[in-house]
C-alpha cells in the first residue's frame, strides 16, 4: 500500500509544474470572464494560442 501511494505521489511530482501552469491559465480566464466576457473570450484566444505553442515546442524536443 505504501509502494501505491509513493508512486502516486512520483507521478503527481513529476507533472506538478505542468498541472500548476494549467491551473494558473484556468485563474486566469476565469478572472478575465470576471470582468468581461469580450475580456473572457481574448483570453481563452490567447491561452490556447500559449497551450498551442508550447505543445509544439514540447513535441518538437521529444523527437
């Protein structure tokens, strides 16, 4: 049972930055929706245009 949980916790570790940097784009378009939703929908434009790009980058060092 412990064996589970410190993989568990190696897995969650090992994305940690990943699943942070989503969160803090989720914060965010949720604050622009806050304030607007012309703001809210710019925003959603620019994070997947940020996601986009990084996925890229990300894919093009893999190979």
């Amino acid at each position: 049972m412990v064996y589970l949980i410190t993989n568990i916790f190696k897995f969650i570790w090992k994305y940690f930055d990943v699943i942070c940097f989503l969160a803090a784009i989720i914060f965010a378009v949720w604050g622009f929706f806050l304030l607007s939703f012309t703001a809210g929908i710019f925003s959603v434009a620019v994070s997947l245009v940020v996601l986009g790009f990084l996925v890229e980058r990300i894919a093009s060092t893999l190979q």
